[in-house]
C-alpha cells in the first residue's frame, strides 16, 4: 500500500535517488497535484517518457512497469519560488506532516525616516531587544542599523527645526513606554522619600 502524501502538505521532503538531486537545499515544497498514471495517460502524456525516461533520471522501463502495478502515482511538488518537480509516489521517502507548526525566519523593520549621522541609537537597540525578549520571549534577538538612503546635508536651520520637533514628540508622547518611564520616576522618587522618611523616624526616637 502507497503512502501519499496529502494535497498541500508543505516542508521538507526527502526523495531516493535520483529525484533527491533535483530538490533546493532546505527548501519546504508544497504537493499541488497526485495522478494516477491512467490520468496522466488520459491527458495524452506518456507517464514513462515524461517522468522517468528524461535525463537526469535515466530510470529503465521495467522499473516503471513496476511501479504501475504498485499503483504509482505522480505526485507534483512546487516551492516557494515556483520551482516545479514531479516525481513518482515510490520515490518519495518523507514528506511533512500537516499537523506541524511551520516556522519562518521573520525581521521587524523600523523606518526612523532621516536622522542626523551622529544620533547614538545604542539605547533605542538595546530597549528594542528587551521589548522583543519581554513579549516574545525570543532570547537575544540581533537589532542592526541600516542605512536606506544616501547622506544629504541639511542647513543648520533645518536640523535645528527638526530636533526640536523630535525632542517635544519625545516630551509629549503617550506611548506605552513614555508612560511607564514617567511612572517608574514617580515611582522612584516616592521610594526615595519613603526611604528618607524612614531614617528621619529612625534618628528621632526617643530611647
């Protein structure tokens, strides 16, 4: 009995010589297609001659008439990319199973538009990895600058402008974080006076 894979089951297969060669390096492929070889026949193409037959295969004829009474089928399989590779059902070792979780590398860009060259954005690397680490939970995530555009030189005026601009965004904002920094300021000061309250008790009492 064939063991088929299922019509969209997406990942890593691993196929017998010599269909192996002809997939991408750690690529996933999607099955599309699974035909019989009377349907492929009944669409006036030559199972054997097409599948088989062609270099680099080179698989003889009585391999496929041994496949037929298997009842082998042609299975389609196309990646990403579009890279297409059909290839008989007994040439197929594993395939993925659909009740996996599929996995993608995955990168957040943050366009910050133009910045002055000497703006230091060590701090804002570091709060971005905590925030990602924080919420979800991915263990030292790598944050990089890059530039997107060429330098352009803008008048004294201009940059002037355009800092103060960017200095009252920062004083007037209502993020979730510009919200927890003023808190936690807040915070601080009232354990300094708690503190301080304490020691002044503390030095007051009477023996």
């Amino acid at each position: 009995m064939l063991i088929l894979p299922s019509i969209g089951a997406k990942g890593i297969y691993e196929l017998a010589v010599p269909f192996q060669a002809q997939l991408a390096v750690n690529t996933p492929y999607t099955c599309v297609a699974i035909r019989k070889t009377e349907d492929v026949q009944a669409e006036g193409v030559d199972p054997y001659a097409e599948y088989y037959q062609p270099a680099p295969f080179n698989i003889g004829e009585s391999k496929y008439i041994e496949d037929v009474r298997k009842g082998v089928c042609i299975i389609s399989l196309v990646s990403d990319k579009g890279q297409w590779l059909h290839v008989p059902s007994t040439y197929i070792l594993k395939f993925p199973n659909l009740n996996g979780v599929n996995y993608t590398n995955v990168i957040i860009g943050v366009s910050l538009g133009a910045i002055p060259d000497t703006l230091n954005l060590s701090a804002v690397k570091t709060e971005l990895a905590a925030v990602v680490t924080n919420m979800l939970g991915v263990a030292s995530p790598e944050v990089k600058e890059v530039a997107v555009s060429e330098t352009a030189v803008l008048s004294n005026a201009t940059h002037d402008s355009l800092e103060a601009s960017r200095q009252l965004n920062i004083i007037n904002s209502s993020t979730s974080n510009a919200k927890y920094l003023v808190e936690k300021a807040r915070a601080d000061a009232l354990a300094i006076q708690n503190a301080l309250l304490k020691q002044w008790i503390k030095d007051h009492q009477t023996p």
